[in-house]
C-alpha cells in the first residue's frame, strides 16, 4: 500500500449545501475524479469513493466524500483507513479554511483542529492529527456575519469567477503530495503568488 493515498474532501451531504464554501474539499474532490475519470460509488464505511491513479500512471487515489455532516466526518474516515489498511500518514483532509484568505491554499501536516469541527472529528475519531491537511482559503465573513452563516452560504458571484482556479490549485496541491511529497508541494503552494 506504499502508493495508496486517501484523500477525504470534507462537506455536508445533499444538494442544498453543495455550493456552500463549507463543501469546498468535495469542490476539489469532484475536480479530482474528474482529472481521474472516476465515478464515485457508495461505500459500507458512509461515504462516497472513487478509485484511480493521479496523472493515469501516478499514485493510487482513493477520493472519499463522507456521506455525514461536517462536524462527524472523523467515523467514515476512520473507517475507510481500516477498510483499505492504510496509515493516517498516507490520509489527506481538505477543508475550507477561513483564517486563510479567499484564492490561498495552504499545506500542513499534523497539529490541532484550530476551530475546525470537521477536523476536530476526524482527529478525535483517528487518536491521532498526525495527517495532511490541503487548507482551501474562503476567507472571514464580511462585518458582523457570524462565521457559522457563512460557511454554510454560496461563493459569492465574484468569488466563483475565481472558484475554478482555486479548485484546480487544491487539486494539484493533493496531486504533488502524493507524488513528490508535503515539502515540495509546501515550495510551491506556500511561495506562489
């Protein structure tokens, strides 16, 4: 299993929430099974999963959309790692993250929730935060909005011109990763622009 590589998109389930900024980890996850031309199919672990190679000859990807709401996504995650005996080394979480300005993507690995239910669960549910996060910047609420509200509202009109771009940098950011690793992903995402 020393090319598999599990990469979670973090979001909640059903039509209704799949254009909020909170859905932008199964964003990327959709552009990536796209690059994979892969389908996903439902899984015994509660989740959605695609199965393919990066760039067709690359490492071995396996896309995973937890059918549960954000803030129990740890269980699925969980249970697909056990499901295909693979370490939470080789798992790659992407999430929206608002600390981080809209268009950015940042790369870690390991280290606390910092405030992020989705992960908070998925670390809870694993024992352990020792894994890969790709960081998709949404930026913070306008005024006084409450960040809860806003997560849970579409991009904005101006914001989605510029969605694609920053689907297409996330994905390629999970794609680095699992073929040249977190530094040299890190060199690149962490010094562009």
């Amino acid at each position: 299993m020393d090319d598999f590589w599990l990469v979670a998109g973090l979001g909640n389930p059903g039509p209704g929430y799949a254009g909020n900024r909170h859905n932008v980890g199964q964003m990327v996850l959709a552009e990536l099974a796209d690059r994979m031309s892969v389908t996903f199919k439902n899984h015994k672990a509660n989740a959605a999963v695609a199965e393919g190679r990066s760039a067709g000859t690359g490492p071995r990807l396996i896309l995973a959309k937890p059918n549960t709401y954000m803030n129990v996504s740890g269980g699925p995650i969980a249970a697909l790692l056990r499901f295909y005996k693979i370490d939470p080394s080789r798992l790659i979480v992407i999430h929206d993250e608002l600390d981080i300005p809209f268009d950015t993507v940042r790369l870690k690995f390991g280290g606390g929730h910092g405030g992020h239910n989705g992960i908070r669960d998925t670390i809870a549910a694993l024992g352990t935060g020792d894994f890969t996060r790709v960081r998709v910047g949404i930026g913070r609420p306008p005024g006084r909005q409450p960040a809860a509200d806003f997560v849970l509202r579409d991009f904005s009109v101006d914001e989605r011109k510029t969605l694609p771009n920053l689907l297409a940098d996330a994905a390629d950011a999970v794609e680095l990763i699992a073929t040249d690793g977190l530094t040299a992903a890190q060199l690149k995402f962490h010094t562009a622009g």
